[in-house]
C-alpha cells in the first residue's frame, strides 16, 4: 500500500487535524508503513466468519427511562474553552446572524 | 526494613497494631516521592494535602472505633487517565492540560469507599498509546531499575510509582499490554481483569471494547486485594459485566492440583531475547516441579493479534477521539477562521505526533471504500484470535508467555520507529482482543540487571484461577521480593 501526500492531506481533513507539512511528510512514510504491516491480515481466510465487535459481546443493555441526578451546569460548564456561564460559546456559524 | 519497603497487607496489619498512622505512612511515601521522584518522574501531580487529610480521616475513624475499608490508609497512585473529582485528568495530553474532573470515576468511588488514600496522577503515554510513556507531552519516566530504560507503556509512571515505592499499590487501564507490559519491565505484578469486569466509568476512553482498568504491586496478594475492590457491576458503564465478583483473597494461598499449563512453542522463536526465553523456560520448569502438566498448545492466528489490534484500535480512537473538538472541553487554539478551522486547528495543537498518528489510520481505515479492507476484516480476524484461545483452554487452564520480548529498551531507541514499538505488544494483545485476563509477574533477571515478566493467561471470569496459578510460581521463587536502589 503506497500512500501519497494527498491521501495524507485527505484523511487529516475527515479528521480535524491540521497537520504541518513536515508531519505530512512523516506520515506519508509511517502511515504507509503500518498500512503494509497489517497487510498481514489478508493471509487469514475469514470467509463466513463473523466479525467480532466487542470482546464481551453483549446485547443491548436497557436500563428505566427514569430521570436521575446529573453534572450540575455549572460543572457541566466549568472545562469550557469560552462559556457565557449558560452555553458553550463557538465560533458564529451562520452568516448575517 | 522501611516503611516504604513493605506490602499493602503488611502496612494494614502494621496500622491495625497501632504501630504505625495512616498519617505517618502518607507522609513516608510523600518523603518517598520528595527525595526520589525528581529521578524517576513517575508522578505528573502529587495530592499532599489531599492525602494528608484522608489519612488523618483513617486515623480519626480507627480511634473511635469506626469500621474501616480494606484498603485504609493505603497510599495509592493512580494512572493520569482516570477522573479523580478535583484532580486534573491530562492523560498526558496538551489536549487535557488544563482538564479538571468535575466527578469520581467508578474505580476511584471504590477505593474511596474503601479508605485508600489518593497519593497523585502518574505519567502515561498520551491518551495510553505508547509502549514507553514517551509519548507524554509533559515528562519522560525513567526505568527505576535503569534509568536510561523506559519504564514501559502506556502505564509507565503507575509502575515506576510502586517499583520505586512511591506507592504501595497503583491503577493502571491495558488496551494492548498497557498493564503487563510496564509491570514486566519494571519489575512488578501487573493484572489486565477480564473485559467488563472492571468499569470503565470515568476512564477516559481510548479504545472502549479493549480498554480494562487493572491493579499494579509488589506481589499477588496485594494485587488480589486491589482487583477485588475495584471488581463488580456498575450500571453507567453498559459493558460492564453482571457476574459475582469471587473472593480471590481467601483462595489465593490454594495450589491448585492438577494445574494443566499451556505453552506456544513459537513464542520461543524469532524475536525472542535470549535471556528472556531462558527465564521463561525455568519458569515453566518451576510448573513442572509443581506437578503441573505442561501442554503444547497452537494459537495459530497468534501472528496476526498485533495487525488486528493495529487496526481495531485506531479505529475506536479516531471515534472516541473526535469528542475533542475545543468546544465542550480542553485545548481551543487562538487562532483560526471558521469553526470547521477551530477544529482542525485545535486537535491540530492539542494532539502529540502517536495520537494523531492513530486517529489518522484509524480514520483512514474506516473511510469509504477500506471500511471493509481494513477494519471488517480485522474484526473478522479477532474472532479467529478469540477461536484459538477458546480451543486451547478445552485441554489447559492456563496459558503461560513471556510478557514482552526483551528486558526495558532504552529511552529513545523506538521513538522514530512506531511500528518497532507496536511489536512490543506481540504477547500482550491477544488477551485484549479476546477480552481474557491476564497477568504478568516478576521470573528474571537479564545481566544488565533488568527485570523479566512471565505472562500468564486464564478464560474470561477465570481470574481466581490466575492469581492462585500465578501465586504457586511466587511462593517458589524470590523475583517479587528484588527492589530497584535509588541512590
């Protein structure tokens, strides 16, 4: 598997990272790296086998839809970047508004 | 011998004669730490206050009478990615820097109840990924037995902490050997319980169907009393599994006869270090002397566990990673356009060199059209990972390795290359991924004076069985009493 820059540069778009250029470089080699190792998987005949999630396996687990005590807000609030004391602050996202 | 010096049973007893405070030992394992620590660099944050005062809490109670827990006035470490209300949680991460729990974590609830006393966070790999914890943004931490050796990974500092006795007990969460990887390279006991028998509410998540949070100590009854406490159904973790919690104290001291012991000949192959494969036969000698019957196993798809895992676990972490988005918690970066940049240039900053590096393939491997290359394909080969392991324990009750290929590397020799790194994990991960307990425990010495780590592995729930085989090799040997000096 030969991986190139703008593979690279695609999958740091899908997931939010800015990358410099020389961490763009690096990962070209590295990612490309361990996307041959686990090349290794393709030896396996896993023909009708199913694919196993989760090691304990469990079904649904449901509890009673009934309301119980929460994180205050305040502590709910309290790590936030920018917070009015009410909400999340974020950039503005629609124009004109 | 010191305080320091001693078992978390021996300091109970000792405190229960009255010969010693729960004050006074706080305060010899923070003088540990004073006089040590700037050398071993386990600890991110030490709790003195903190400690000093649920320790006069312990000695308030037992003068008056009052029932006490079983782990009162024990000083405890605990592993940087688990949420202690009032403590920061950075999970080594610039990310996290500033991050400050706002509630207990499950763990953490239980060893409150039980009187333990917090000491400190210890260092990690960022978010646990890493085999060195030098993949912290903050510190390295170095080998108590060596210190230009890593300590392991990502646990690193949690087994530095109690290897150098700056805590008699530790936390640390294995996702791929992140507990007995450590605990083998220093010198230590280190238990992985079976998925879903700890919960994971409150650790913060790396890769949710791996991740199992587990106890470091000097020897197997101290590890059996940490599981025990930490051990049992919580409802705000819904892998939590609802089965009766055995009381592994009481039977720890049984041999148990007829011990079948199953061994992989090709683990003794390629990449094996010499001495390390020399003390892992005279461990299974040790069984044999035991009356053990030693079996020849097969795990055929053994080779395949480090891709598997390479995969799978990339895949959760790009997913329980992208809660970072520098809105409802963590690092925001100053300067940027729009939102979608506020992102990018957020996790961009707050994120180290393996943690993007992870969430990268992860999200490359879950992406359209590799979806079913890449993770599809590895979840279908951990089902034949777990096959083998449930063949193999029809004809053995456990399953003996050694815990890592060679004694600790030194500091700097994997950084540059990750994959190097990953290998590290070949013995460790197939329990991960099968969701079995497993246990690694001090068998060796190299001649360079490095601790060596003997793996052993039961079915799921089978943790009694574990620590009582794992205990019939301590009672037989001495490896577990050996202390780092720290000039």
């Amino acid at each position: 598997m030969q991986l190139s820059l703008s593979d690279v540069q695609k999958v740091a778009k899908l997931s939010r990272l800015k990358l410099s250029d020389e961490e763009q470089a690096r990962y070209v080699d590295q990612i490309g790296q361990i996307l041959n190792y686990v090349e290794l998987l393709n030896e396996v005949d896993t023909d009708g086998i199913e694919p196993m999630a989760h090691a304990a396996e469990l079904t649904n687990v449901f509890r009673d839809d009934v309301r119980k005590e929460s994180l205050e807000r305040s502590d709910a609030l309290s790590n936030a970047p920018k917070s009015d004391g009410k909400y999340f602050l974020v950039p503005q996202i629609l124009e004109g508004a | 011998m010191s305080l320091t010096g001693k078992t978390a049973t021996e300091l109970l007893q000792l405190q229960q004669q009255g010969d010693v405070t729960a004050v006074e030992l706080t305060q010899a394992y923070l003088d540990r730490v004073q006089k040590y620590d700037s050398q071993v660099q386990a600890y991110l944050g030490v709790d003195t206050a903190g400690a000093l005062q649920a320790a006069d809490e312990v000695d308030r109670k037992r003068k008056a009478g009052e029932s006490l827990g079983l782990l009162a006035g024990l000083p405890i470490a605990i592993k940087d990615n688990l949420c202690v209300k009032g403590w920061n949680a950075t999970c080594s991460s610039r990310m996290l820097h500033n991050f400050q729990s706002p509630y207990n974590a499950h763990v953490i609830e239980r060893l409150n109840s039980e009187d333990a006393i917090l000491l400190g966070r210890t260092n990690l790999d960022e978010f646990a990924m890493g085999s060195s914890c030098e993949n912290s943004a903050f510190q390295k931490t170095f080998n108590p037995w060596n210190l230009e050796t890593a300590p392991g990974g990502s646990s690193g500092g949690s087994a530095a902490a109690v290897a150098a006795e700056m805590a008699v007990v530790s936390l640390g969460s294995d996702t791929g050997g992140s507990i007995r990887q450590p605990a083998s390279f220093c010198g230590i006991v280190g238990l992985k319980p079976t998925y879903g028998r700890v919960s994971r509410y409150g650790l913060i998540a790396f890769a949710s169907s791996l991740d199992q949070i587990g106890p470091f100590a000097h020897n197997m009854t101290d590890a059996a009393l940490l599981f025990q406490t930490i051990s049992g159904h919580d409802g705000r973790d819904s892998t939590s599994v609802d089965a009766p919690v055995p009381d592994v104290l009481s039977t720890l001291e049984q041999p148990l006869s007829g011990l079948r012991v199953g061994v992989v000949p090709e683990h003794f192959s390629e990449g094996l270090h010499t001495e390390v494969a020399d003390a892992v036969r005279n461990a299974i000698d040790v069984y044999r002397q035991l009356g053990a019957t030693i079996t020849e196993i097969e795990l055929p798809h053994t080779r395949y566990g480090v891709a598997a895992y390479y995969v799978i676990a990339p895949c959760e972490a790009s997913s329980n990673l992208a809660r970072y988005d520098g809105v409802h918690y963590g690092h925001r970066a100053e300067n940027f356009g729009n939102l979608v940049e506020m992102y990018e240039a957020s996790r961009g900053e707050g994120f180290g060199d393996e943690v993007k590096r992870r969430i990268m393939v992860g999200t490359y491997a879950l992406s359209s059209g590799y979806y079913d290359a890449y993770y599809l394909k590895a979840m279908k080969v951990r089902r034949k990972i777990a096959a083998d392991y449930a063949t193999a324990f029809h004809n053995v009750d456990v399953i003996l390795t050694p815990t890592t290929p060679t004694p600790a590397f030194r500091l700097g020799d994997l950084v540059s290359d990750p994959l190097q790194m990953y290998l590290n994990d070949i013995y460790t991960i197939g329990a991960n991924l099968a969701g079995l307990p497993g246990i690694s425990l001090p068998c060796g010495m190299s001649s360079d004076g490095l601790p060596i780590g003997l793996q052993l592995l039961a079915p799921a729930f089978e943790e009694e069985r574990l620590l009582r085989a794992a205990r019939m090799f301590e009672k037989e040997t001495d490896w577990h009493l050996k202390r780092p000096v720290l000039e």
